[in-house]
C-alpha cells in the first residue's frame, strides 16, 4: 500500500496537524525501510537498528543520520517518489555502514560530506536504486565511478585549488 504526506506550505503548522504529519510520515518511514531491506537484505537488517525520525527543521531539510538515528524532513519526504524514499533511506544506512563519521578525521566537513555522498550515491545507484533528482554523483563533478570517499576527497580539494575566487 502507497501512502501519500502533504507537504506543509506554512512554517507555522499547528501542534495538532505536525504531530499528525510526523505520524504519518513515520508509517512511510517504516515501510520504505522494509522495502529497502527486501532489496538489500544485509544492509538493510542494519537499518532496522536505526531509529526513524520525522522531523521539520530548518537546520535538516532534507534527511540525516547521526549513527543511530535516520532523521528525515517530513516536506522533502512527500516531494519523493516511493522508489527516490528508499534511495534516500539506503544512503542514509550506507553512511553508518561505511563509517564515514569515523573516516571523516581532520577533513574539512562539508567538503567530507560531499566526498561521502559521491561513495555512497554511485554504490546505490549501480545497485538499481532510484536516486531523487538533485543527487550527488561523481559524473556532475567530473570523477569516475567507484573511488572511496577519501579519493573523492582528494579530488574536490585539487578541483578546488583551481577553481577562481570570487
């Protein structure tokens, strides 16, 4: 069965219909997630000891995981295809499975995240996943496929040096 969210248009949703988005939001959660293990059966056991939090924040409009947790923003969620949710789920996952938080060291952050996201996206995505629109893959930055998130790392810092300063 397909279930549908409402995207709230207005910051200022009542308590009342929130609590009912993130409600509903947390039963598409958990059956994307049960779709994703039924995909991938090793990875997606792991998922099933993460817990799945709607949430309409500002500083997480889009999804996140802290390695316990997959946060996920209920207005990006009902922008999704039911195959582009349980891309964005896998990735999440993919991001705990792979230690990227661990990995991460000294690097700068969002230069990290970017490097973790082209690993983790291209790895789904040659597996058949669906990935939403505005997905990070190596090709948009010129890299090849199947490099670690240290070596798209390495590349995004050398892109960097040459590219001009406003």
């Amino acid at each position: 069965m397909s279930r549908t969210i409402s995207k709230p248009n207005a910051k200022d949703i009542s308590p009342e219909k929130l609590a009912d988005l993130k409600h509903t939001a947390s039963l598409i959660l958990a059956d994307t997630r049960m779709k994703f293990q039924n995909r991938q059966p090793f990875v997606g056991s792991i998922s099933m000891n993460l817990d799945l939090v709607p949430t309409r924040d500002a500083n997480n409009p889009t999804a996140a995981t802290d390695g316990s947790s997959l946060f996920f923003d209920i207005a990006f969620l009902s922008e999704l295809t039911d195959e582009e949710r349980i891309f964005v789920i896998g990735h999440e996952v993919y991001h705990n499975v792979m230690l990227h938080f661990i990995r991460q060291e000294g690097r700068d952050r969002n230069l990290w995240n970017i490097a973790a996201d082209l690993e983790v996206n291209t790895i789904l995505a040659e597996d058949g996943l669906v990935p939403p629109k505005d997905v990070l893959l190596p090709e948009k930055y010129g890299f090849s496929k199947n490099r670690s998130a240290e070596e798209y790392y390495n590349l995004l810092i050398e892109q960097q040096k040459y590219q001009p300063s406003n």
